[in-house]
C-alpha cells in the first residue's frame, strides 16, 4: 500500500516570555508551522483533501492564536510547549498526524512528533 507525507504550513505572530534561566520579558515572534500528515492513500489517490485541512488550521491555530500572550494559554510558553500544543490540538480533531515543525525565527524550529 503507497504511504504519503503530506504536509500543510500556517502561521501567525504571538508573544511569549520566559522567565528561569531564559529570562526574557515579553516579545512578539512571527511564528510559522508546519503540520505533516502520513498515511496511505485513499481510493481516489490523496490522504487528505487540502482544503478543509487548511482551513481547520486557519481558524483553530491561526486566527485562535493572532496577538495574543501565549502565556495565556500555555503553562510554560516555549517554542517547544507551543508545537505540542499544536499538535495535541490537531491529533483530537484531524486524522493521520505525523509530526509539527514550529519556527519562531527562519533558522530555528522545533519538530514534536507525538509521544511513543
């Protein structure tokens, strides 16, 4: 059976700040993600259909997360908190999840793919 990665990008700018050995007040990032889906393909030739996937996305990640302090919503606001979130809120509602890249700067990111 043909198996296929097949992945879906959004983003949306949001603020954070740490304290600890982090310890930076609060700042925005533009953070970008990237949501990949694994699995065989259905009789018609796809995993899932793009559109609804992408519009899921738009409007429980993106728009869900615009401006706002993602201390608000995570315990601990990292980069790493964030792709689980993300992540543990796709797996609960779209199926075939494989993994989530989330970038808050082009040249880092954090890849979660889910607990063994």
């Amino acid at each position: 059976m043909t198996q296929v990665y097949q992945t879906q990008t959004g983003g949306f700018t949001a603020s954070h700040s740490h304290e600890g050995t982090l310890n930076e007040g609060l700042h925005p990032h533009h953070f970008t993600y990237e949501v990949t889906f694994h699995g065989p393909l259905n009789a018609e030739g796809y995993l899932l259909d793009f559109r609804p996937v992408a519009q899921w996305l738009e409007t429980e990640i993106d728009r869900r997360l615009e401006g706002t302090d993602l201390g608000l919503i995570l315990k601990n606001p990292t980069t790493e908190a964030l792709a689980i979130w993300i992540y543990n809120r796709v797996s609960q509602c779209l199926p075939h999840i494989y993994s989530v890249k989330v970038a808050e700067e082009p040249n880092r990111w954090v890849v979660y793919q889910g607990e063994e």
